[in-house]
C-alpha cells in the first residue's frame, strides 16, 4: 500500500505509532505486525491489511497524515461533476487521480500518489488551475472514474439524439446549435442529468450568481447545492440545454419552456424545462419526470388501512367528485394517477385536461391546456362532457366556471377527479363556496376529499432507535394515554446511502373526509371548516398530524419530518 507514498518525505512519526494514536491498533497488534515484518520483509501496511487488523482506507488516512496530506473518503464526499469532466478518463485512470471539487480557487484531486509530481503538472496543465492534492484509497478512486466515465457513456448518445431530432428553421439557431456541441459543455450536460437521476432528483436547479453558477437538486422534497461552477460556462451550458429542449436560445428577456426525452439506464425519463429571466443570467429549472412512477400502485404511496378503505369506497363508485388538496409537491397529481390506473379498464372511457400533461397513460384520452389557443380548463370540460366520458380528471380546479362544470358532470353521472390548493379536507368545502358554487351543489356532488402531504422516509441503513421524553412525545402531539405504549422511535443519523441526511425516499401523509349526511347538513347551513372536522372525525378520519405520527411509530419517518411538513 505504501509503495505509492514518497519514501523520502519529511516523518514525523513512523506509521505504528499514528495507527495507535488513532486507536486503529493496539500496541499488541503493532507488535506482532511489526515481528511479522521482521520474518517476512514486507510492508507494514500490507501485513496490517492481511491480518485485518485495520481497513485500506483507515490506513490511507494514517499515511496521509504521516507525509502532512489531507485523506479523503471517496464514499461519503460529495463529488463535483463539473470538477469530475476536467481531466480525459485515460489521463486520470493513467495517474489515478481525479478532481472532485473546487476549494479556495483550486482544483482538489484525489490522488492515490500525491507526491507524483509528473501527474500534478499535467492536471495543472489541462485544466489551466492550480491543483490541492488529497489523498484517497487507489480502489475509490478508480470506481469513481468508472462511475462519471459510465455516466458519460450512458447520456451521450441519448442527449444528442434528442438534440438532434429538434428541427431548427432559422439559421442562426443551427449556428448557436453547432457552437454548443464542444464536447466539454456536452460532457457536463450529460453528468449534471444522469447524476440527478442517479441521485433521484426530481428537479434540477440551474442557478446564474453574481461570480458563479449555482446547481442544486431537490432530492426528497429539499433543495441541496452539489456544485458550484465557474461563470464563463453559463452561456455554453444554458444554451446546450435550450437546444435540447428545442427552445429558441436567442430569446432571453422572456420566460420559455420546453421538453426532451431521453432513456437512461433502461428508465424513459422525460425531462421539462423552464426558463427564468434574472438580473445574473437565465435561470433554467429541469423537472425530470420519471414515467415508472405513475406505475406506483395506491397501497405503495403510504396510505394507511383505514384511509386508504375510506378512499376505495369512493373511486369505486361509478359517479361522484373526488378532490385531492395539498401545496404544489405534495404529490397529488400521483395520487390520482394511481388512482387512474385502478379504473382504467377496458369497459370505461377516461378523459383527461391537464396543465401540462406530464406523463402519458396507457389507454386514457389526454388532453392538454393551451390558453392562447382559447383551451382552458372550463373549455375543455364543456366539449369533454359531450364525448360520453365515463371518468373525467380535471388537473385542477382554478375558478368558478372550471369548478361549476366539474359539479355538474358528476351530477350527471360522471366521477369527477380533480385537485385544490387548500390546506386540509374540510377546508375544500369552504372553498368551493368561496369559488361561488353553491353550497347545496357542493354537499350534493362532492363525495371524498383526500388531504396529502409527502415528507420524507428515514434511511432504513443508518436510522438508529431512541427512546423520546414525555416533552418530545407532547411537542408532537402524541396523547399522554399514548405515551406508555410508545416503545422505541427512530431518528436518522446519516450514511453514504443517504447524502449523510438521514432521509431516503418520500413517502405520503393523507387525510380522507367522506361527505357523509351530517357533514352533507352542515355544508347546506355553511358551518365552519373546524366543526366539520370534528365530526370527520367522530365518522373515523384520520387527521394529517395523526397519519404522520402514526407512520413515526412504524419507524417510517422522523417525529421532527412530520413536524415540518404538518402544520
């Protein structure tokens, strides 16, 4: 292991005597390490690693500290894609050596010799910087090169296809398109889309600062920066992307959207683009739409026994309106996909408005919104109930006239499907009335009104159990009679599986109302959202706040991620 270190660097301490500091070994393990030595010639750190008594990357980080060089752990570091493309795969495979981040205006390398000064100068070189080298385990080094160079590998054909494919009638486009195909800028696009998809992003956040480019991702809800690049690549790669997604690159002063398709990794993936006009530069905001998805079956969203009983009850009916509420990315548009592809049977027409349709189902009649074309929701809803539709989904309800027309289809006999922006089930119905639909319409058509927030699951490989005090259990809204039962909860502590944040995956809080008789009474006499909620109650809902404690006692998630998610 220690042949790659330079035998005549400056030692300050020999590599026993650090590896007992550390309490990486005992003295009795540095003795008998150091006897085998005798007999055999060989390395100490060879022998330490056959006789198990450390782990190679524990004994880099002794080495590293031995020759004055800082270790890094490959596993649990957050490398730069941008730093990552600087150097050619066969250059840094050659030296194993790989950059991975910027650091006060320097390049940070990898490297598993950081006293090869051949392999500094040429990285220096090439990437015009200069370079900080760090240690790491030859091993993670070469799997990181295998994974940015099977990253290239997998997009590059995709992105370029999809580039490709976009017809361009104005010849300055084809000019601009043409200048952005340097393999550099092709090379970044690429790493920045795989590694959000490897990393489960659902968007991606292209960011022009004042000095830099921000890109962040939003993994599980949360934003969370991943690199910061230098400002001369914003032109190149903002453009790069507009002419994937077949956007005219020579308008900048005005918001533009547009889309491309790619498979990756066997996963067809559509990505949406949205351009932002800011005072630094476009802002463009990728959301990947992963169609796998909208195959996700009702039970693998979260909902419990009860609630998701009570919300069969309703989509099983052949007529009805059923609303699902929440903010924007509280997964409701999922929901009644899942919903979709329960009822999507041969037997039943299904039709679709949707602004915008983001994902393609199988068997159902999509329809998209185009405002300038004169297609709005209330519009389309009135040529939809002409075409004897069975089940009709209504993206959402915006206004009156949308919400009057979705009341009525499903007094005539259709289910309605359709979200609203309210907080909470009983809310909606107040809401429908502020809208201007009368309440009597309301209590009639409305059947079912699910209430979702997503918050995030805890990492199954680094939560660890606690036993949480009678101030935790009551801050949270446990009841004291529950707080005897209440045995081990979980937390996240944070692993190289998670991004060290605890948290893998999101899973769903949900709140379904019946719109039982009383409740049918109390809409007609306009009683407030809260003395409907208690009798929801009384009829055996369950409550946001009560599902989302409910899924901390399965060890689902965290009692502080029900907390931020449910007010």
């Amino acid at each position: 292991m220690s042949q790659a270190l330079p035998s005549s660097a400056k030692k300050t301490k020999k590599l026993g005597e650090i590896l007992v500091e550390e309490g990486l070994i005992s003295h009795d393990q540095l003795e008998r390490a150091l006897l085998e030595q005798s007999r055999t010639d060989q390395l100490l750190g060879r022998i330490l690693i056959d006789l198990k008594m450390v782990r190679e990357s524990d004994l880099m980080a002794a080495l590293a500290k031995q020759i004055g060089f800082r270790f890094v752990d490959l596993n649990d570091f957050q490398i730069d894609p941008s730093a990552a493309m600087l150097i050619p795969d066969q250059v840094a495979r050659r030296y194993r050596a790989l950059p991975i981040a910027y650091e006060d205006s320097r390049l940070l390398v990898a490297m598993a010799d950081p006293a090869n000064l051949f392999a500094l100068d040429d990285i220096r070189t090439i990437t015009g910087m200069e370079v900080q080298p760090v240690v790491a385990t030859a091993a993670d080094i070469e799997g990181a090169i295998r994974k940015y160079s099977r990253m290239d590998e997998s997009v590059q054909q995709m992105a370029s296809e999809a580039s490709a494919s976009a017809e361009h009638d104005l010849k300055e486009l084809e000019q601009a398109a043409a200048a952005v195909e340097e393999g550099p800028i092709v090379k970044m696009v690429n790493l920045l889309i795989t590694q959000a998809i490897t990393d489960r992003a659902s968007d991606i956040h292209i960011e022009p600062m004042e000095r830099d480019l921000r890109i962040r991702y939003r993994i599980d809800g949360v934003l969370r920066e991943v690199m910061r690049s230098p400002k001369n690549i914003q032109a190149g790669l903002i453009s790069r992307l507009k002419v994937m997604a077949d956007i005219n690159i020579a308008e900048r002063r005005v918001p533009q959207d547009g889309r491309v398709g790619l498979t990756v990794g066997g996963k067809t993936v559509d990505l949406r683009l949205a351009t932002l006009p800011t005072v630094y530069g476009e802002k463009i905001v990728i959301r990947i739409l992963d169609k796998s998805s909208v195959l996700l079956k009702l039970e693998e969203l979260g909902f419990l026994d009860n609630s998701y009983k009570r919300y069969q009850e309703s989509f099983t009916k052949p007529y009805g309106a059923i609303l699902v509420t929440g903010p924007t990315g509280s997964g409701k548009s999922t929901t009644l996909y899942a919903t979709i592809n329960i009822i999507n049977k041969g037997s039943t027409n299904i039709v679709t408005v949707e602004d915008p349709v983001e994902y393609r189902l199988s068997g159902v009649n999509q329809m998209q919104i185009h405002t300038r074309a004169g297609l709005t929701f209330s519009s389309a809803l009135r040529s939809i109930v002409r075409a004897d539709p069975d089940v009709i989904l209504v993206g959402e309800i915006r206004d009156r006239e949308t919400a009057l027309i979705a009341i009525e289809a499903a007094l005539t006999g259709h289910l309605v499907l359709s979200t609203l922006h309210t907080n909470d089930a009983p809310s909606s119905l107040a809401r429908l009335i502020e809208m201007g639909v009368e309440p009597y319409l309301v209590a009639s058509a409305l059947d079912c009104v699910v209430a979702q927030r997503l918050g995030r699951k805890l990492c199954m490989k680094c939560r660890e159990p606690y036993k949480p005090t009678p101030r935790e259990l009551e801050s949270a809204g446990f009841p004291e009679f529950m707080w005897e039962d209440i045995g081990e909860l979980y937390r996240g502590v944070g692993c190289s599986a998670c991004a060290k944040t605890g948290f893998r995956g999101r899973i769903g809080m949900y709140e379904v109302m019946l719109m039982t008789e009383e409740i049918e009474r109390m809409t007609v006499d306009r009683v407030s959202s809260e003395e409907i909620r208690r009798s929801s109650r009384r009829d055996g809902m369950t409550t946001l706040r009560e599902d989302g404690l409910e899924k901390v006692r399965m060890g689902m998630t965290s009692i502080e991620e029900v907390l931020r998610v449910v007010a």
